[in-house]
C-alpha cells in the first residue's frame, strides 16, 4: 500500500490547475447506457474511481476507450447493446456510485438486477429514495438476498417524485431514468448541487428535454431515444475547495487555475471569516495567507448546496485545528463524518465530539506522526494538516485519495510543498 509522506512548513506559491468533477464524470458515464451512440467526455479526470466505473460498463456492454484529445484527457463510452443487466456485489460495494447504473439500465433494457451498495466509512447511506423514484416512475422493484431486482417491461413512465429530504444520488438516479421515461416527470425537493446542472446539461446535449435543474423542481419531458454528445465535465469544486484550504493551512498564494469560484462561495466566506485573502478571477481563484499570523475559529454546518459541502468538512476542520479559539463544526448530511478526529488528534489537535458536532481547541503547532486514511475526504485532511505539522507526517492507506484525487503529490509539490509518496505492496479492494 501506498504512503504519502509530508515535512511540514513550507509556504505554498504557484498555480494548481483543478481537474474535472469526480462526482460528476461518474454520473456522466453512467448515461452513456441511454444510447447506442458515443459519448464522449472531456476533462475527465484519471481516478480510480473512474477506472472503476468504466470496468463495470465494460461488463454492461460498454466500450470505452481512453484517450487524449486537444484539451487533455477524455473518454468515449459507446453502449451499442447493453449485453447484461447485472452489477453483482463486488463491484457495486467497492464503488457505491455503481449502483447509478440501475436507473439507465431499466430506462433503456427494461430490467435490471443491481446488487444492494450497504453502508459505508461515512455511514448507513440507504437507497430508499432511489428505489421509491423508480417506482414513482413505474418500475417494479423487489429485493432479494441483497439484490435489486428491478423490471419496467412496458419502458418506463413519467410521474411525480417528491423527495422527503435532499438526495444528490437519488436526484441523480431518478434522472438518469426519466429521460427515457413517457411522458413528464416532475422532481420535488430535487438535489442543486452543480453536478446535478451537469448532469442535466449533458443530457440535454443526448436529447433530452430537462429543464430546472440547479433549482429544487426539476422537470423532465420524456424522449423515446437519446444520441451521442460531447461534453465538458465541469472543474471539481471538492478539489479547488480542498486545495483553497491547504494554501490556506501552509501559507503562501497559490493560484487555482481551471475551476470556477461561484460554486465555492460558502466555503470563500468561511475562509474570510477566518482569516485568508481569496481573490476570484474568471479562470478560478487566488488564495493568500500571511503564515506569521493565526487564522481565526469559525463556526459552520455542513448542508446542501449551496450550504457548506460535507465533502469539505475535514477539511476545513484540518484548517481549523491551528486557529486561534474553538470553531464548532456541525456535520449533518452523514452520521459518521468525524473518522479524520482521531487521526487529526494523532497530530496534536485538540478536537471534542459530540455527537453531530465537533468542537476544534486550536493549539500553535501540529506535529508530525504516522496517521491513517479512512475515507477520501478524510485522507487529503490529513495531508493538509501535513503540510503545517513540524517534522513529518506519513498517512497511510493512501488508496482512499487516489480515489479522488489527481495527481496529488505532483500539484502540491510544483507549489513547493515536501510531499512525496512511498510506493508500496498493491492497493487491496476498497469499500466507501
Ligand atoms: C454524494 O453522495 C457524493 N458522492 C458524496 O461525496 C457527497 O458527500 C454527498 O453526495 C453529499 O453531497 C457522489 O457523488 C459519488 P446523498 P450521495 O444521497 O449521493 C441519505 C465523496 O467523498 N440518503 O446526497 O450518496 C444519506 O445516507 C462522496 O466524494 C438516504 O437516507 O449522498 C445521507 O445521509 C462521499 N436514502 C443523505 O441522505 C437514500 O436513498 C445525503 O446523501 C439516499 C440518501
């Protein structure tokens, strides 16, 4: 297994260019089994996550070829013939997006028997509201021996799905099914978050009819079929967000180049409030920090969009450790996102959770030890702590961020931070 390994306290100063959306490229890859045509998507970004998916299409029936193109790296996908319906366990519980696939599978084959994702580092996360929008939408749903058998002989049709609270997968999900759906289908209390907007965009560019999507009533008209397109993904703003946050944490001014600053601007104001110069531009966005003077507690809570991203919280909580006061942190999209305090604590952070809620104590210095990544968001926490720690912080597992994050070591040193990786023995079969 992979280990990165940090020697804190060197200023950041350069550019970062920012790469395409994780969680919009999976979503966009799943749509490629609504036609027979290509699809072909542009700044994509290189993840495990992404490799991943385009294993399981492969299997579905999908072609997809990887490839450079005059604006970097993108991806064909070409689904002429879905040749089976089925995501077993394996591939579903080791990636949870997979389980996406469900909702185009039975839009366009009709049938579909995608195993169950189960929980997760982060916690429970049920799909009872992605398999309450497919039946809104007249698919037969029944589970066995945990699987999902899902069928819609007669294709499926438009109808009302009112979601109880706001689901980014689920309003994803239901998406990806009703484009094909007859007749309209109209979402209540639908996700924002801008991969939703990319989501739609794309597959407004194959054919479909959606409109309102980035806003809480999504309305889709149904088409009888969908063609190829190509399509941008849109700049990762968990990526900009977490390198905003580790210029901040070092010191330095380091330009996001590639990405666009009006996702972000809960987090900008939370960085303001705390201390950190933030300067937006049309290509992205300037961070700057005085490193001789300490960033100031925050308060926040983690919603969604345009709320504060749960995917920035330990984050945001690594910034927080060395600012001077008690930030409280409230975490209330998942019941389990606290796993980096341990970790963080490991490095000298005085952290109390209680629990949705976390109470940061900033102490004047972290230092540097062996930690341990759990999750994603959590792993590239403990980097950015890293990188303010005195001496060196070596995190583990590092699996968990090639994930979602590109070319880590690589964006972070060219701004002159002492970060490097230790290869190690192969990555084993992950779960989140
Ligand atoms: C997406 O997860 C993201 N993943 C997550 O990013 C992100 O943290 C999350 O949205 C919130 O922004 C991808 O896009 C691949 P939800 P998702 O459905 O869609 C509960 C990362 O690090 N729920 O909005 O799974 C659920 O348990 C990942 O990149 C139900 O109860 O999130 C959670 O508490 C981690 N029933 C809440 O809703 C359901 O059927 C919101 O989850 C669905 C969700």
């Amino acid at each position: 297994m992979d280990r990165i390994a940090i020697i804190g306290g060197a200023r950041l100063t350069g550019e970062i260019p920012i790469s395409g959306a994780k969680n919009s490229a999976i979503k966009l890859m799943a749509a490629s089994l609504l036609t027979d045509e290509p699809l072909r998507l542009t700044n994509m970004p290189r993840l495990a996550d992404t490799r991943f998916l385009g294993r399981l299409l492969q299997r579905l029936g999908t072609e997809v070829i990887e490839r450079d193109g005059p604006d970097g790296a993108e991806t064909l996908l070409t689904t002429r013939e879905v040749v089976s319906g089925f995501a077993p366990y394996d591939l579903v519980r080791q990636m949870r997006a997979s389980f996406n696939v469900l909702g185009p599978l039975l839009a366009r084959s009709g049938q579909a028997k995608v195993s169950l994702p189960g929980g997760c580092t982060i916690g429970a996360r049920p799909v009872d509201l992605h398999l309450k929008a497919l039946e809104a939408l007249g698919a037969r749903i029944d589970l066995h021996e945990g699987y999902v058998y899902a069928q819609a002989p007669r294709g499926l049709k438009g109808g009302q799905i009112e979601f109880p609270f706001v689901s980014v997968g689920a309003t994803e999900h239901a998406l990806l099914a009703a484009v094909l759906a007859e007749g309209q289908t109209v979402m209540t209390n639908a996700a924002c978050e801008p991969e939703i907007t990319d989501l739609a965009e794309c597959l407004n560019k194959m054919g479909a009819k959606v409109a309102g999507a980035g806003t809480s009533t999504i309305r889709i008209e149904g088409v009888r079929r969908l063609t190829g397109a190509t399509h941008a993904v849109l700049p990762d703003r968990i990526e900009t967000g977490t390198y905003a946050m580790a210029a901040a944490m070092a010191g330095g001014e380091v330009r996001l180049t590639r990405t666009r600053s009006d996702f972000l601007t809960t987090l900008i104001d939370k960085l303001v409030e705390a201390g950190v110069e933030v300067v937006p531009h049309n290509d992205g966005l300037t961070v700057r920090r005085d490193p001789s003077r300490r960033l100031k507690a925050v308060e926040l809570e983690t919603d969604p969009y345009p709320g504060f991203a749960t995917d920035l919280q330990a984050q945001f909580m690594a910034l927080m450790t060395l600012a001077e006061g008690e930030s409280v942190i409230r975490e209330t999209i998942f019941e389990n996102r606290f796993m980096h305090v341990p970790e963080l604590a490991r490095l000298g952070a005085e952290i109390a959770v209680q629990g949705g809620e976390a109470r940061v104590r900033g102490v004047e210095t972290l230092e540097g030890a062996q930690v341990m990544a759990t999750d994603l968001r959590a792993s590239v926490s403990l980097v950015i702590a890293g990188l303010a720690a005195r001496g060196e912080t070596v995190v583990n597992r590092v699996y968990h961020l090639d994930r979602g994050f590109e070319r880590l070591e690589e964006k972070l040193s060219a701004c002159g931070a002492q970060i490097r990786r230790i290869k190690g023995e192969p990555e084993p079969q992950v779960e989140e």
